[in-house]
C-alpha cells in the first residue's frame, strides 16, 4: 500500500482497519498441529518490558505502535487482567508470536482477539494458520457468542484473507491514522 500521511500531523500514517467477527464456531477443523516443537504457554501477569518485547517483535515491521505510546501503568493493567490472555507461541523453546485473548466483554457474550501475529523470522512456515485456528478455538468458551477482531491494511498483507479463511467476516471499516515506529514518543515514565 502506498503511504499517506495526514496532511495535520504528517508522523501520521493513513490506514484502513477492517472490524471482523464470528457468530459461530468455525465449521472447518482446524489445521493439524505442525510437526515442531512447539508450546503455547500463558504470559501471567508479564513484565511489562517482556510484553513489549513482544509486541515489538511482532508488530515492528508493521507500524504496531499503540502500546509504546501507552503509559507503562496504563498498559499494564490491561496485560495483568485477569480476563486477558497473552499467549506465547513458543518453537523450539524460543517465543515466535503470541495471541491476546480478551475476555473483558465476555459478560456481553464477546470475546476478542486482541493482537495475533508471529516474529519475521517465523512467518511463512505454516505456523500463523494453526495458531490462528488455535486462538479461535480458545476464543470459543460457554457463554461466547460472539469473536471479533480487527486488522488494518499496514498489517501483514495476507492477514485479512487469513482471518477471512478462518470464518470471519468483514462487518465495518474505518479510515484511522496511526504513528510510525520512527515518529514514536515514549511517555515519560516507562
Ligand atoms: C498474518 C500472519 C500470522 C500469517 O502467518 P504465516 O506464517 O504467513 O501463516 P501460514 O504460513 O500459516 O500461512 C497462512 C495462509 O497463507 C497462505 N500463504 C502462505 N504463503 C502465501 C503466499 N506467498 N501467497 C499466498 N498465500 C500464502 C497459506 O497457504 C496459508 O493458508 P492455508 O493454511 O489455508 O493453506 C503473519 O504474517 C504475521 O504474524 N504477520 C505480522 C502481524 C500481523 O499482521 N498480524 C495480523 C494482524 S493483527
């Protein structure tokens, strides 16, 4: 996609989100667990430098820049929640991407998936469909009757056609501006 930036606020970056949801579990099975060694363990109450850890080798190459931004408290509530989930992917012993299972709206019958996406160095190794249709199946508990996520067009190019496999369907998009890596001011106090 080619880059726009916001004529006001030129760190900023045009993009498009697309909302996704799920009104039911997805009728596929999922994908077989690929032959790895691969563990999907619970983040509990991470660190907030280990979780930006993460984020950051995840998002870097894909202008996730939110939680940088986001004071160090601020952002640790969310990750200590007990309704949140940060789930670590792990092959070989070494963490390769993660999926944040957010069940702070399940009292609405919502469950969300919050971030999802693998490091560069695993990407493209079949790994980002299993843990996809992994998170869904995790996302799916009694009393959800609803999954949602959203994805915008500087993500991953085949995240959207992924999510869309996986039994998502577009249900909104919004025209939003987003800050660069580059451009990022750290709040003071992290
Ligand atoms: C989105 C993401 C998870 C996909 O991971 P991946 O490693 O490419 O996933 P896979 O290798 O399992 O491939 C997923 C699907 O894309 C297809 N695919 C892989 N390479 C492809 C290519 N070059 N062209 C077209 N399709 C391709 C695969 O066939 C697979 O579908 P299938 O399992 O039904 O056959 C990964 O790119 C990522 O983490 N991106 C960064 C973060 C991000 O954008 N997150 C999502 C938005 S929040």
């Amino acid at each position: 996609m080619t880059e726009v930036f916001d004529k006001d606020d030129p760190r900023k970056l045009e993009t498009v989100i697309s909302f996704l949801e799920m009104r039911r579990p997805p009728a596929r099975p999922a994908r077989p667990v690929p032959l790895r060694k691969l563990a999907i363990m619970r983040a509990e109450k991470p660190p907030v430098g280990f979780y930006l850890y993460l984020y950051r080798s995840v998002g870097a190459a894909w202008n996730w820049t939110d939680r940088l931004m986001m004071p160090a408290k601020e952002l640790e509530a969310i990750i200590h929640d007990d309704d949140v989930e940060v789930m670590v992917l792990h092959v070989a012993g070494v963490p390769a991407g993660y999926a944040e299972l957010d069940f702070r709206n399940a009292g609405d019958g919502q469950s969300e998936l919050g971030l999802f996406g693998l490091s560069p160095d695993f990407i493209g190794q079949r790994l980002g469909g299993y843990f996809l249709d992994w998170a869904i199946g995790a996302l799916w508990r009694p009393g959800i009757e609803r999954v949602v996520v959203n994805t915008n067009t500087l993500d991953h190019p085949r995240a959207l056609a992924l999510y869309q496999k996986a039994g998502f369907e577009i249900v909104g998009r919004e025209t939003s501006w987003l800050v660069p890596e580059d451009s990022v001011e750290r709040p003071a106090e992290s």
